[in-house]
C-alpha cells in the first residue's frame, strides 16, 4: 500500500490580518500573544495529526469524510517574507495555501504580493476572510456558518454582501473566479471563500472541511511518498555554542545515519548528521529521532554546517557527486539567471532572492549580481563599477539583511537600499531607478542648455563695469559659466564669464544658491541698476526640447520656462507654450 504524507499548509496574507490567528484557532495554541507586536517574527511550523483535526471540526465525520492522509504540516510565514522561502525542486513547497484577508479591509498591497508568488508557483488555495464579527451588528447566531450568515440582521447581512461581492470583484480582477464555498460546484475551477472569525471560532470548521476535502480529493496524487529523501533548510539558528538548521522534509525518508548534500552557489556542502529531531504534535519543541518520515518539520546539528545558507534544498548524498551537482546547478542556477548589466540584490534565503528577482524582471530592472546574505563590500565595488558607464545602475538592494560592518563605514555614491518588506523593497528601487534615469536623461538635457531665473542682489555690487561683477541669487534652475543671460525685457546682456560661490571659482551653481557673477561688457549702473531678473536665453530648438520633456523638470523650472517664453513673446518671437 502506497504511504500518503502530511500535506503541507501555508498560511499567508497581509500584516494584521490575522495569519497566526486563523493558524492558533486550527491547531489550538495561542502563539499569537507571545509575538513581539502581535507580528509574526519567524516562519515556524506546526504538526498537527489527523485526529486533532476531527476533534477540531466534527464536520468531517459528519459528512462521512474518508480522509487517507495522517494530518498536516503548517507553515506560518511572517507577512513581509509572502513565503518565497517555501520552495522545492519544481515549484512551491506547499501542497496547498490559505490565504488570509480581512474581510473589512479587502485587498491589500501585501495581499497581492502573496497571489502573484501563487500564481507563479502554481499553488492551489483558499481564502479565508477573517473577522466577520467586526461588521456592524453580526451576531453569532449558530455554530454552522451558513444558517449564521442567512439569520443576521438586514443591516449586517447587507454589509457583508457588499464586502463578499467586493472582494469576488478584486479578486476577479487579479485572474481569480471566486466564490462563497457552499456556492461553489467545481472547486477545480472556482476559488473558495471561507468567512470565519478567528476571535469567534465562526467558520473555522468549515474553512478546515474546505481544507480536507480539497487536499483529498485535489492533491492525493502528489501526497504519494517518494523513496528519496528531499528538503528545504528553513533557518539557521545559533544557541549558545550550538548551531543548528531547521528545516522541512517534505518527501521521503531521513535518518540520523544519513549523509546529506546541501546545494550552494558553489560545490554542494557534504556533511554527516550529529543529531535529527522532529517536531512534536501541537508544539514548538523537537524530539530526538532515528528516522523521520515526510512530511515533517525537522531540526538538524550537522557535523559541518559552515557556509549552509537558508532556502537551499538538501538530499541524501550516495557517492553521486556529479549527479547531486548536476541537480543542484539546475535547481540553484535557474533561481539566480543574471543579466551583464543591472543592480546589485542580497536577500535572507534562496526562496526570497528568486522572488525578488522575479518581481524586479516584471518591473524591467536587471540584476548583474544576487546572492544570499548581509551587503558586503564585494557587493559595493560590484556597484561602484557602474558608476562610471552604467550610473542608473550604481543600486545596491538587500531584502531582509543588513549591511557588514566595513560597508556601514565606507564612503560612496552607490545607492543602497534596505527593506524587511519585500513589495516596499520593490517600490522603493523603481522609484529610485526613475530617479536616476530622469537624472541622466536631464544632466544630458542641461548640457544642452540651461534653464536659469536669477534675481540680482542689488547691495552686492562688486565691481559696475568691464566686467560688472554683482551678486545673485539663483531662483530656479542652474547657472553656468558661458551661457547667454537675457533680460526681463528680453534684451540681451552678456555670456556668463564667471561664477564665484564662497569666494572660489566655480563652473557651475544650483537653485537656492547666492553666488556672485561677472558679465563682460556691461555697465551695471546704466544697464541693471532698473532691472530685478536675469534668465538664460533660450534658442527655439532648446526651448521645444525643454517643453518636450517637461516632466523631467521642476516646478519652478516650469515656471521659469514659461516666463521665458512670456519674455520672448514681448520681443515679437511667439514659441507657442
């Protein structure tokens, strides 16, 4: 007879909407009040056998449900992290997802973030729609959730329709035909949603029924167990002067007689196992164990863990070198594909670098260099590099990791950005990469031509004539030596001889600067002594070349722009702004 594993579950969604909740109300412990913050601050996991589930929802036998598996293996994720740690050979480590939504808040950032790491995993789940019982005027009227729903007040019921088709609506929009459960006819086809109350225990029975069934009848296939042992490390973790790994072993079986190969970015890690222990039922603590069958959460001390990174998959090692490196190039090399050009990324685990490389190729950046761990100074002169050819480029990112020491230190113009939040991450390095991009684009535009509005500091006249040098203060744009300066009555003055900004020459100056010019040729008194504003005089071509990429300029360059053209119209030249 065939051996049938565990399922194993993930529980994911957006911060604060009740993940560890919904995970404490089906495996009956109460972690959420012992978390900092009441946030999630580890991926931890937790074994529930079958007989704690019936005991949780009768349901199952009250339907007559045949379930062949002996229970389930949760993973709790922390929001930020969207489980991208929970990957195995060939897709997600979870057979199958629940994801949490606040029915009163829908839809949010972090929400999305989840569906689309689903959606490119291939994970089938369900929804539950957590905290029903903060709609005005719900009441729990019956312990089956659908006679409770039909018997609330107009009010409430009305609230909670309008919410559900909501959602249905957003959900429908990200390529999700949703529905209630009990409405659904073909689960294969059909997303289900599950409202409950984790506070209440409102349709937590239905939403572990929805589960079981769902794993029996959809994912019994792949439950089979396979003869070789496979896993993924989870963390590293270090006690005192003991260093272990936990991790998941999601097939076959392992001993603690068992060599086991660890893929890397480099030679597979090759190690014998100290001491295997498994995760009691309903329970963080582990036990020792001879032998551990999948699926089960698993703690191992490994005689040489050095280099042992988190999200590398594990099997056990038979003398088969070049077959183990073969399959770990594959599964490795495939997760980190680079490009000859790009920025710098660093996460806390495999599983999140491929998810942050995944989402960063849908916004078009490009990565010359990932890897897994703290920002170091490799990463920085990999950056550095770019500054001179490629300075939009000249990014560093890091996703839940820190910066060494050395980099803390160091001096540099490489932009680094870190995050504990991975979509935040995302935003943040788009937004720079714009930035950079429009920099460029208008450092180019400006070698063209400058855009200036200077007003005169007329108690700061150094010198009236051959050359007039008097202070200014430089309202909007930038200054440059040699540029054609021009009136407010759009005559012209003279070429920018000189800048001087703190008694030191310089080639150029920026706005909000007082600085002192000298212009050749003009006689101050006679021809400035009336005069309020100075502007750069702008030819047509320059002028439809700034009003063409006017979203690169600023607010006050707009608006010096347009009185330059203001001016140019008095002198009978009409640039049509």
């Amino acid at each position: 007879m065939e051996h049938i594993k565990s399922p194993i579950i993930t529980v994911a969604g957006h911060v604060d909407h009740g993940k560890t909740s919904i995970l404490d109300s089906i495996r009956k412990t109460s972690v959420q009040e012992g978390e900092a913050g009441g946030i999630t601050q580890k991926i931890s996991f937790t074994k529930v056998p079958l007989k704690y589930i019936k005991e949780k929802c009768p349901l199952i036998d009250k339907h007559k449900i045949q379930l062949d598996f002996p229970g389930f293996l949760f993973i709790d994720t922390p929001g930020h992290a969207a489980f991208s740690h929970l990957r195995k050979r060939g897709g997600s480590l979870a057979d199958l997802a629940i994801v949490v939504i606040d029915i009163n808040e829908g839809i949010m950032t972090q929400t999305m973030e989840v569906l689309e790491i689903l959606r490119m995993n291939k994970v089938p789940f369900i929804v539950a729609l957590n905290k029903i019982d903060n709609i005005w005027g719900w009441k729990k009227r019956s312990e089956d959730l659908k006679t409770n729903i039909d018997s609330q007040s107009i009010n409430a019921k009305v609230q909670f329709d309008e919410k559900v088709i909501t959602l249905m609506g957003s959900l429908h929009h990200h390529g999700f035909n949703a529905k209630l459960f009990y409405e659904i006819k073909d689960f294969s086809k059909e997303l289900a949603l599950v409202p409950c109350s984790a506070r209440t225990q409102e349709g937590i029975p239905e939403l572990i029924l929805t589960m079981s069934g769902l794993s029996q009848k959809f994912l019994k296939s792949q439950l089979v167990l396979g003869g070789e042992a496979k896993g993924v490390i989870l963390e590293i973790k270090r006690e005192r002067s003991m260093e272990y790994c936990e991790a998941i072993l999601y097939d076959g079986v392992i001993t603690n007689k068992d060599e086991i190969a660890i893929a890397s970015f480099d030679d597979p890690i090759i190690t014998k196992i100290r001491v295997l222990e498994e995760i009691e039922p309903i329970s963080y603590k582990f036990k020792p164990a001879e032998k551990i069958t999948a699926a089960a959460g698993i703690r191992l001390q490994l005689i040489d863990a050095k280099n042992v990174l988190p999200g590398m998959p594990f099997v056990i090692y038979k003398n088969n070198t070049q077959e183990i490196k073969k399959i770990f190039e594959k599964e490795v090399g495939q997760k980190i594909k680079t490009s000859d050009k790009g920025i710098v990324v660093k996460a806390d685990s495999l599983g999140s670098l491929e998810a942050l490389l995944t989402l960063l190729r849908q916004e078009n950046i490009s990565v010359i260099n990932a890897g897994i761990g703290k920002i170091n100074k490799k990463d920085v002169i990999s950056a550095k590099a770019n500054l001179e050819n490629d300075p939009v480029n000249a990014i560093i990112i890091g996703f839940n990791v820190d910066k060494d020491e050395d980099v803390k230190a160091m001096e540099t113009n490489v932009s680094i950005v870190t995050h504990e939040v991975i979509y935040k991450l995302i935003d943040e390095v788009v937004k720079l990469h714009k930035e950079k991009q429009n920099k460029i684009l208008k450092d180019r535009l400006m070698e063209l031509a400058t855009i200036s509005k200077l007003k005169i500091l007329p108690h700061f006249i150094f010198r009236n004539s051959n050359p007039a040098v008097f202070g200014v203060h430089i309202e909007a744009g930038k200054l440059k030596k040699g540029i054609p300066i021009i009136n407010e009555n759009g005559e012209q003055v003279a070429r920018v001889k000189d800048i001087q900004e703190d008694k030191k020459s310089v080639n150029e100056a920026n706005e909000g600067k007082d600085i002192a010019i000298s212009l050749p040729g003009v006689n101050f008194e006679r021809q400035l002594q009336t005069i309020s504003y100075l502007y750069s005089d702008l030819s047509e071509a320059q002028f439809k070349k700034f009003k063409d990429n006017k979203d690169l300029l600023s607010n006050s360059e707009l608006a010096t722009l347009q009185k330059i053209a203001e001016i140019k119209r008095k002198t009978k030249v009409n640039w049509g702004y």
